[in-house]
C-alpha cells in the first residue's frame, strides 16, 4: 500500500470517531506522558485501533492518540512513541506524524529525555533543541518519494523554527524555567554508550544524545511543519566520571521535571496555537 493510501486510511480510521482538527502536534516521550493529563481531553484512541501505527513497547509509554484542548488551542498528542530500537523501520517510527499533518496539525512539538553531555548542564534541566545529529544510519525519507506529501530532497537549515524557539526563550524567561539551548544528537540504541562514543559525540558538536525525535524531526520537515523540541536531562553523560545508569531513575529525573515541561510547552502553546 502507497505512504498516501496508508495515511487516508488511518485518518479515516480517525475520523470514524472524531471530527476534531488539532493545529498543533505533540509527541510525549519517556517519563512525560503526564503532560496528557494537562488536555482536556475530547477524544482518545489507542494505537492498535489505527491502521498503520506500530504498538509501543517500551513501558513508560502509554500508547495512546490524545485530542483535545490545551491552553486554549486545539491539539493532538501522541501520549508514547516508537523507536527504531523496538525493530520498526523509520518509516514506520514516523508514520503517526504524516497523519497528524493530515488531520490538520501544522506545528509539531517533541520531547524526549535524553543523556546530558555538556559539563556545565545538569540532571533535570530543560534543553531546548536548536539543531541535531542523525546518527541512526538511514532517514524515514529513504525510498520513493509522494511529491503531493512532501519534496524529496527537504531543506533542514531551519529544522527547529526560529520564532517557536524564540518564543519557548521568552516563556522561559516569564516563568523562570532555565532553559539550555543545543544540539541534540540521535543513536540507534537500545544500550547506552560507552566512553568512548560519549567522548566521540562531544566531539563532533553534540550536547545531548538520545534515540528518538530526529526521524519524526525530519519527516514533520518534510510535511511542511513548523518544529519545536525540548530535552530533558535525565543522566549526566562525562566519561570521566561515568556511573551505570538506572532506567528507573530516569523516568524519576523526567518525572520531577515534568511540571516545568508542561509549564514550558503550555506557554508556548498559549501564545502560538
């Protein structure tokens, strides 16, 4: 089946139980599907009730598409993504972004939890995303290209939206959020780096790595999207002085930083829509 029969078939799919048109997109990552309780929620539907998306199986994501109202604004929100760690091709990580762009979404914002490699950051602060690294091997863009969904060769100088970030800064500022600001670097996964990689990644420009948001960065691009993205730090990176990391601890630094997230990301939405 064709990208744009697969997507039609989701939205209708969608459609058989909502009417709701979100302007805004949103996707919850590791330890942040909270924020969906933030939604005045008007309709919610799980994944395995729509044709085309993969099924999370990562624990701390719920797995659920959220529409409803947040700050006054009409939104959809992905509460759990996928990885290609899971086993799922990119196309198929990517896939819920092309149908919420169908259903109307015309800015996408994402979070993820992410390693911090910056000495001068901590674990728990907000780093808002000025530019990535794909290091995943292969884009979501791979194969043939449906020019009516998006052109086959994206222009990514501008990925993240200067105005949206401009905006995330001042509501910062506002409500007294500190808010790094840096390039965010995208591995395979699922383990963690040695200290070795984490030295070749500082190297190579990076301040924080994780294994999401770049696949789902570059085909909102290519639906001619407008991006925002926020970390959050849940483990310190050095290699000097590198501890084993405790998943569980991470979901517990993402869910102490959570209420400054959705601070952060509900001011935004207030004032762009």
């Amino acid at each position: 089946m064709k990208t744009r029969e697969m997507i039609d078939a989701a939205v209708a799919a969608i459609r058989d139980v909502t009417s709701f048109e979100p302007k805004l997109a949103l996707i919850l990552g590791t330890g942040l599907g909270g924020l969906g309780g933030e939604i005045d929620i008007e309709t919610e539907i799980g994944y395995n009730d729509i044709p085309g998306f993969p099924l999370s199986t990562v624990a701390s994501h719920e797995g659920r598409l959220l529409c409803g109202m947040l700050a006054g604004k009409s939104v959809v929100a992905m509460q759990g993504r996928f990885h290609s760690y899971e086993g799922y091709s990119l196309q198929q990580v990517t896939f819920p972004v092309r149908v919420m762009s169908s259903l109307g979404a015309e800015k996408l914002f994402v979070s993820n939890a992410c390693g911090g490699m910056n000495p001068l950051w901590e674990r728990g602060d907000l780093v808002l995303i000025s530019d990535h690294i794909n290091l995943l091997g292969d884009s979501p863009l791979v194969g043939e290209n449906d020019d009516t969904i998006g052109p086959r060769f994206p222009d990514m100088s501008t990925a993240y939206d200067t105005e949206l970030r401009e905006t995330a800064r001042q509501v910062a500022r506002e409500q007294q959020i500190v808010l790094r600001e840096g390039v965010y670097v995208s591995v395979t996964g699922p383990n963690l780096e040695t200290p070795a990689e984490y030295r070749f990644l500082r190297g190579i420009g990076a301040d924080i790595v994780g294994m999401s948001t770049v696949p789902e960065v570059i085909v909102g691009v290519h639906e001619g999207m407008k991006l925002l993205g926020v970390s959050i730090i849940t483990d310190v990176c050095l290699p000097d002085a590198l501890e084993p990391v405790d998943i569980s601890k991470i979901i517990e630094v993402a869910a102490e930083a959570e209420p400054r997230l959705t601070k952060l990301i509900k001011g935004v939405v207030q004032l762009v829509g």
